[in-house]
C-alpha cells in the first residue's frame, strides 16, 4: 500500500555547506529537498565580515547544479572583534539573516569564538535593535564540565543572563539535545526558538558507545540519554511553533571522521525528508511534519513559507539511500539510522 504526503517545500535552518570541492559534492543534496538554509559560517577563515558572506553566498550559487534553485541565507560568525556596524549593515541590505555565536573551542572550527561574553554585548545589543537574530551553539567549553551536561550549563550560565540583559533579542537555540533545553526552549516566549536535528530524534548516546565506538554517530552536541531524546521527538512533533528543523547536516570525509581524534559531525543531507517522515509517522504526527520542516522556521525569521511543494510516498519495500556521497576531497558517509525505512521524497 502507498501512502503519500504533500508538504510545502522544507527549509533546513541550520546547514554545513562548506567551501570548495565539498560544497559542490553535499549542495545538491539539500538542493533536491529543501528551499533555503541557515548557512553556517565555520569555514577556515570564518564568514565574519558582510563582505566575505557576500562572496560566500556568490560561490554557493555558482555551485549549485544547472536547474536546481536554493536560496542561502547568510550568517555571519561572532567574534570578540566584529564591528556592529559591519553587522547592521550587512542586515540592512538583505544579506544577511543571522550572527552565529560559537564559545571558542566548542566544536568544529569555532577557535576565532567567543571566549568572553561581555566583549560581544555591543554586537547583541545592536541586534537587538535592528532585530536581527542571533543563533547560538549552546555548549559551554570549560574543561570540569562533563560533555553530557555542557548544554544544560550553558542555558544556565551564559543564555539565561543573555536574554536577561537583552530580551528584545531574537534568539535560536540551535541543535537542542536535552529535556533542559526543551523546557528552556518552551518558556522562552516569542523571542526564542530552537532547532533541532533529524539524527538527534533517532539517536542516544547509546547508538555511538555501546558495541563499538561509532565514529559517525559522533557530533556536537554529543547525542544524550534515552530520556533526552524522547524530549526531544516530543517537542518536535508536538506542533508547537518554538520548535523548527535544523539538521546540522555536517559533512567531513571519511578519512577526518575515522581518526583516533575523529571530527564531530553527521551528514543527514540526502536522507533527512525520509527519516523525519518516518519519525513523525512513529509519533503517529504526521500531520505535524509541515509546521516543523517548513512552516515554524519561516515564522520565526519572519520569512515566507516556500510556494512549491515536495511529496513523500511510503511504498512497502525499504528505500535505498546511498552509503556514501563522493567529493573530490574523499567519500562522505550518508547517515544511517539503523533501521529499514519505507518513505522517500518523490
Ligand atoms: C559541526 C561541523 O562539523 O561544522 N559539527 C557537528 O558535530 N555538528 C559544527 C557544529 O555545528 O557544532
Ligand atoms: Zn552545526
């Protein structure tokens, strides 16, 4: 028995295109599904002036394949030096949708971060009055913290003062992996939003330690307990508009991820569409699958829902996705959530 859904055309509010030969390998593969992305600035140098996102949005559609449209929406990554008139500017032309806070040393290329919050409160209070977002890795970084609660401190800590001393801020929480972050999420009012992955609905930190470890399990944030992640498919399959996708698709080759100090990451890209319906129909939510994919996000940047379409179809034999995408810097491993799954884009 086929069993369809017509949804409006998803938007990924939180992607890892890249640059170079990478970027021309993994665009397509969110091209084919989604209308727009949350462009993330960590390349090596980082997007942090108006003019390098300018150029970095030029060569992301100069890559994208003859016949494909994406519309990338630029972001711009905070440093203790970032000038906020730089920032208002590339807001005030269109430019540019976000400011990206990463706390230095949390995660892939996020040394140029911010180490002391205070320094930044210039920037944050300019967004706040231009009403530009900000979107926010939520990890603290300070070594006597155990990973699996760096989240949970860092709401505590750094958000929670941010929001107090700035609550006109628009503020993402991205890739939540925590009931705490739900919760926080939850009773953040209208200024607050969060996004949460597809992989982090389908693992715990089980998936990546027991049995051998799973290299490409691992990212940041680290997936949680069982607990966690019940939170997690609760929040995003509940309708609540707080709540958009964001699927930190992060591709890194095979030869980075398989390293005795391996990079953080899950490319999701190709497969997200599938596994979402999957995880929405297992909710018995399906009819909640629009408003997290393609309506919340939309309504919390104040943009336009995508006017086309895209169709997922359940058929009773499992989809086959490929294992592997090929870039000219090596092989890309395609997320694999561990069980069949029967719905595909069409
Ligand atoms: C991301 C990357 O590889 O750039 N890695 C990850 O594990 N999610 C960085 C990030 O978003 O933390
Ligand atoms: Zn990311």
């Amino acid at each position: 028995m086929t069993q369809s859904l017509t949804i409006a055309r998803p938007d990924d509010w939180h992607l890892h295109l890249r640059d170079g030969a990478m970027m021309q390998a993994v665009l397509p593969e969110t091209a084919r599904h989604f209308g727009r992305g949350i462009i993330m600035p960590n390349l090596v140098p980082p997007v942090v002036t108006g003019a390098q996102a300018a150029a970095y949005r030029e060569r992301i559609l100069a890559a994208l394949p003859e016949g494909m449209t994406f519309d990338p929406q630029m972001v711009l990554y905070l440093t203790e030096d970032t000038d906020p008139e730089d920032v208002a500017a590339a807001h005030a032309s269109g430019l540019v949708k976000a400011v990206k806070l990463y706390p230095a040393g949390a995660t892939t290329n996020s040394a140029s971060g911010v180490q002391n919050f205070d320094n930044v409160r210039p920037v944050l209070e300019k967004m706040a009055e231009i009403g530009l977002h900000l979107c926010v890795h939520g990890e603290v970084t300070n070594h006597d913290v155990d990973i699996f609660d760096r989240e949970a401190v860092f709401i505590d800590r750094i958000l929670d003062p941010i929001r107090k001393a700035t609550p006109e801020l628009r503020v993402i929480m991205e890739h939540i992996t925590t009931k705490d972050g739900v919760d926080y999420a939850k009773s953040g009012g209208d200024n607050l939003g969060a996004t949460i992955t597809t992989h982090h609905l389908i693992i715990n930190r089980n998936h990546i330690l027991a049995g051998g470890i799973k290299p490409h399990y691992y990212c940041l944030p680290v997936a949680k307990r069982e607990k966690h992640r019940l939170a997690l498919r609760a929040a995003a399959t509940s309708g609540d508009k707080t709540f958009f996708l964001g699927t930190d698709s992060a591709p890194h080759t095979d030869e980075n991820k398989l390293l005795p100090c391996g990079c953080a990451g899950c490319f999701t890209a190709t497969n997200t569409m599938a596994l979402l319906a999957h995880v929405f129909e297992e909710e018995d939510a399906l009819d909640k699958l629009e408003g997290f994919a393609s309506k919340h996000g939309p309504a919390f940047y104040g943009l336009p829902v995508n006017d086309s379409t895209i169709t997922l179809t359940k058929s009773d034999t499992a989809t086959t996705f490929p294992e592997k995408i090929k870039s000219a810097d090596g092989p890309v491993t395609v997320f694999d959530p561990g069980f069949p799954v029967f719905w595909d884009v069409t």
